[in-house]
C-alpha cells in the first residue's frame, strides 16, 4: 500500500463516472437467490465491496472480557507474561496475592460476572453514538464466552458466569439499539497443546484449526449472527493453515450474514493491511493520512491494556479531549475509530469508562453531522490553522470543519476551502445562525465565530463547521 503524500496538492474531485454499459451492469446484478459468489482465493474475497453501513457508522465500542478479566492486573497477555515470559510484575503479583500452585485454569470459577446487565450495557453503549459494537468471544486465553461445543469445561456456561454472555449481550443491543453486534476471535491460543503440536510440526498438521478454530468461527457465525467478524491472533502461521480463505468465502457467499457482513484484515501471517475486509495494519493505528482503502483505528481507552487493569491510574486513561480528536482525526482521514473498554471479572463497565462513553455520545449528538455517513474532503487538515480537519457529507454537498481550540480572536482563518461570495453559508453545527465571513483572496477565508458564553457551548471538546456552497 502507498501512503497517500502527507501534503499533497490539493486534488479535485473527479467527475462523476459515465453510467456503465447496460451488459456490465447486468452481469454485476446480484444472481438470483444471493448476490455473487466468491472463491476462496484472495483475489476474489478482496474484491468484494464492503457492505455500507461500515463506513457509514464511523464509531465502534470494543469490549475485551474474559478470564484476564479476573487477575485485571497489567494486561490481557496475562497469563502469557507471568506463564511463559515470567516477567517480574507478574510472577510477584502471584506470589503475593494467590497461593502457591494456583494455576491460570483457577481464575476460570472466579469469572463471575454477577453484575453483569446486558440491557444496562446495551443502554451505555447506545448512549456513546457508536452504531456498533465488537465484543471477544474468544482471546487468546481460549476462553469462549459463549457455550461452545469445541471449547470443552472452558467457556462462560460451563465455568465461571454459567451464562452465555454473547447471547446476552447480542439479544441486549439488538432489542435495544440500532447498533450493528460484531465478535472479536482469535485464531490461535497461547497453550493450546493442538495448537503447540501444530506448531512444533511448522504448521504441515493442522489439527487445531479443523478442531477448534473453524469449527468456533462457524458456531458463533451460525448461533449468533454477528456482522463483524474481527479476527485476530495468527499465531504466525499462514492464513492456508488457518484455511481462512475457505472461512470467508462461506462467510460470503452461503452464510446468514453474507449480505451484511464485515471482516477485518488479520487472517494469517502477511494478511495484515492487505488482504479481507477493512483495514487494522496495527493496534492504534492512526496514520494522519488519507487512505486509499477502508481502514479502522482500534485504540483503547486506557492507554496501556485492552482488558480492565485495577493498576490504572487515573492518567491512564485518555481524555474526551484526546479520544474527540482520535475520532474526527480518523473519519478525515477515512477510518472507523474502535474504541476499546474492559469490563470487570464481576460485570460491571467501570464508570470511568462509562463516562468518556456518554461525553463521547454528548459531543457527537451536537457534532454527529459532521462524522456519521460522510466521507472524505479533497484536504484533510487545514493549510494555514493546525489541528482543523474537515469531512464531506455527500448529502447537499456540505464541508464540515472541525476544530478543537476556539481562537482568543473570535475568529477562525482557514486556509483550504474557496468560498463563493453570496453564495457559501457557514454555520456552527448546533447553532441556526450564519456566521460572517470574508474571502481571504482566491483561497482561503476568514470565520466570524458566534459570540457565546461557556454555557451556550454544549461541550468544549470540539466543535465543526457547516460549509456549504464551497469548492
Ligand atoms: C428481547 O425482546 C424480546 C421480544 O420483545 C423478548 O421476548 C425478550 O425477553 C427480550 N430480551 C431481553 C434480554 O430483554
Ligand atoms: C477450507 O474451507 C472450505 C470451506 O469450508 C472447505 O471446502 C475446504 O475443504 C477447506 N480446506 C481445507 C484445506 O481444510
Ligand atoms: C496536517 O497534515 C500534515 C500531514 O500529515 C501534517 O504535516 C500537518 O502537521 C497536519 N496539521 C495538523 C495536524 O494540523
């Protein structure tokens, strides 16, 4: 993939195509009973364009629960630090708080989740303005939260909740949101001994993908319907030991949700910000950049753990500030934001968590116009202020410019959009007013923001500007 230049010229936006012939046009119509099939080759599967409602949706809430959960001390790499690396924190945190021989296993019944209100969750991830969600059915531990028939005396009904946390949680949003229910698997698990036998015979046996993880990615896709599949977790091994390929093409052509659908991009060593649905490339992946291809930027709000850590100080944790930039960053540049919370062993989503959630949900129902559904603009950060950056709604041709520090002057100079005199409107979104402005030459124009007190702000994280009628 090529990086867009960081500051390129400014392009114009191509005209729009001529209709196509009316044979191609046939032959792309879906056939009847399904649209087209795929093969179970790369080019194929990445040819097939990603279903709408993902770009559309511009915010998602990653949730990260599962046994990790329990120890919530450092990272959801738990058991493989204190395990496998013996990294000091970790062994000592053993030895002081839980009695010799304690295994990994026994923090399983500990898992207990008696707080846990999947309408209560429903109802906080609604209020955040993320239109989906993406909980871990599976880490890297093995650990299903849900009751698998693959994941023997391992999973959230047979140890632990004794409940199937992603019926739950699924049944919750779908009853009580719009939001689109997505689950994270991983592929791999650190001590699987299949997987470790698999290993040892560099991948020419696969007897853990054909026990385990395909037949989980099958079940979850059946029972519960999810419309992303996030994948994760390669093991490093290739995505023909995974048969990945084989996975999707059913996952598109023949599955419940192949209409809908969305995957990401991590299906074998290599796959990475190439090949399935989306991009991810990293965790916290944020390039500042346009991006010729649909990306996500899966973060966290704790800056250093996807699962919850009792060990969090409070500077831990981003800001609204920092995850409002994080977001309006993304969508100008062409992403989805992911953001990510860990959940309590006992079910609870820390308050911390659920208060950026709901201010995030508070800027956005004042600022929403200017992310949901829109696209990219031709610039994505302003030329002569820093820190604006602007999105394109298609819908009435409108330029949104959003900006995080509100000028001393009053004013707002903007160095990319080329105003129409008596024709571009400028507004502040939330406010009816038009605001005044002035050209400033053939490029460029200077804002008159509206004089308002603290308390007309609606928040201080952020605000966009309306532009219409502008090149
Ligand atoms: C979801 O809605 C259905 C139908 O209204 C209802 O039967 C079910 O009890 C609800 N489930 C939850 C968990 O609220
Ligand atoms: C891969 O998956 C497809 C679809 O389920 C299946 O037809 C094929 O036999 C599988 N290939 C291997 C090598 O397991
Ligand atoms: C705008 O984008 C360019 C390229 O990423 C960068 O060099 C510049 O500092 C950005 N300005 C900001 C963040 O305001």
């Amino acid at each position: 993939m090529s990086p867009a230049p960081a500051r390129a010229a400014p392009l114009r936006l191509p005209p729009p195509l001529p209709p196509p012939p009316l044979l191609l046009l046939l032959l792309a119509l879906p056939l009847a009973g399904g649209g087209p099939r795929y093969e179970p080759i790369w080019q194929s599967l990445d040819a097939r364009p990603l279903p709408a409602w993902f770009d559309e949706a511009k915010l998602g809430v990653f949730i990260h629960w599962g046994v990790f959960s329990v120890p919530s001390f450092g990272s959801e790499w738990f058991w493989w630090y204190w395990q496998k690396e013996k990294r000091e924190p970790y062994v000592k945190f053993m030895e002081a708080n839980y009695p010799p021989g304690f295994s990994y296993e026994d923090f399983g019944p500990l898992f207990t989740a008696e707080f846990f209100d999947p309408n209560q969750w429903a109802d906080i991830l609604k209020a955040s303005g993320a239109k989906y969600v993406v909980l871990t059915s599976k880490h890297h531990e093995g650990f299903t939260l849900w009751g698998s028939k693959y994941s023997w005396n391992w999973n959230a009904i047979d140890v632990g909740p004794k409940r199937d946390l992603v019926d739950e949680l699924a049944t919750s949003i779908r009853n009580r949101t719009d939001l689109h229910f997505g689950l994270y698997h991983s592929l791999f698990e650190w001590f699987n001994p299949l997987f470790l036998e698999d290993a040892t015979n560099v991948f020419k046996t696969r007897k853990f993908p054909t026990s385990k993880s395909l037949p989980e990615l099958y079940e979850i896709v059946t029972k519960y319907q999810p419309e992303i599949i996030w994948s994760d977790g390669n093991g490093n091994a290739p995505d023909t030991y995974w048969n990945s390929t084989g996975f999707l093409a059913w996952l598109y052509n023949d599955s419940p949700v192949r209409d809908t659908v969305v995957t990401n991009d991590r299906w074998g060593v290599g796959s990475i910000c190439k090949h399935g649905g989306f991009y991810t490339c990293s965790d916290r992946y944020n390039p500042g950049h346009l991006l010729p291809h649909k990306w996500e930027n899966c973060m966290t709000i704790d800056k250093r753990s996807w699962g919850y850590r009792r060990d969090a100080k409070l500077d831990d944790y981003l800001t609204i500030e920092d995850l409002v930039k994080q977001l309006v960053e993304t969508v100008s540049c062409g992403g989805n934001l992911l953001m990510n919370i860990g959940p309590t062993h006992d079910g609870r989503i820390a308050v911390i968590f659920e208060e950026r959630l709901r201010q995030m949900g508070t800027w956005l129902k004042v600022s929403g116009e200017a992310i949901y559904g829109t696209k990219p603009w031709r610039a994505q950060n302003d030329t002569v202020t820093p820190e604006v950056w602007y999105t394109f709604s298609p819908k009435g041709g409108k330029v949104y410019a959003i900006f995080f520090n509100w000028p001393i002057s009053g004013t707002l100079a903007l160095g990319e959009p080329q105003a129409k005199v008596g024709e571009t409107e400028v507004r502040l979104t939330g406010h009816k007013e038009l605001l005044k402005w002035v050209a400033l030459g053939e490029k460029g124009m200077l804002i008159a923001l509206p004089q308002l007190s603290l308390k007309q702000l609606p928040c201080q994280w952020g605000w966009a500007l309306q532009l219409t009628n502008i090149n």
